[in-house]
C-alpha cells in the first residue's frame, strides 16, 4: 500500500508527498530531515489517504502539484478525501 499526503505549513501553506510508509516519512518531515521541508515549519498532517500502489499515489501527487491550486487543496481537506484519480 501507498499513501498521498498533504502537510500544513505554520504560515498556511501545503506540501503534499506521497510514500510507502506513512509513519516514517511523517516523522521525517516534522523532524526537519528531510531536504524538501527542513526550511518549513510544519503544524499538521491536513490529509492522508491511501492507495494500491506507488504508482498511483505518484500519480495523484503528481497531479495535485500541477494544478497549484491552493483553494482545491483546502476543499479536499475540507471534504477528508483527495478527489483525484490515479
């Protein structure tokens, strides 16, 4: 199984990853060891859901990332689920 995964910033931004192992990449992150997210300060996992396979939660990661939409991301946490296909 695979995870997409979005992360809230302090200041209301969002990074949003995928993995197969949710825990220890959370961990990462809000640790600061990770490259992509050590200069952010981290508040909250905003959302989380699972898929099948690797493949296709990069696929949906992939997807929200180019749509660069803050107001979709936000509705998607509101609604608890990510509304994009792999």
């Amino acid at each position: 199984m695979a995870w997409v995964y979005i992360l809230q910033t302090k200041n209301g931004q969002y990074y949003i990853g995928s993995t197969t192992d949710l825990e220890r990449r959370i961990r990462q992150h809000m640790h600061g060891h990770t490259r992509t997210t050590n200069r952010l300060q981290l508040s909250a996992v905003a959302l989380k859901q699972e898929y099948k396979t690797i493949e296709d939660a990069r696929n949906v990661e992939r997807k929200i990332k180019k749509m660069k939409r803050k107001d979709y991301i936000e509705k998607m946490i509101k609604d608890g689920y990510i509304k994009v296909a792999p």
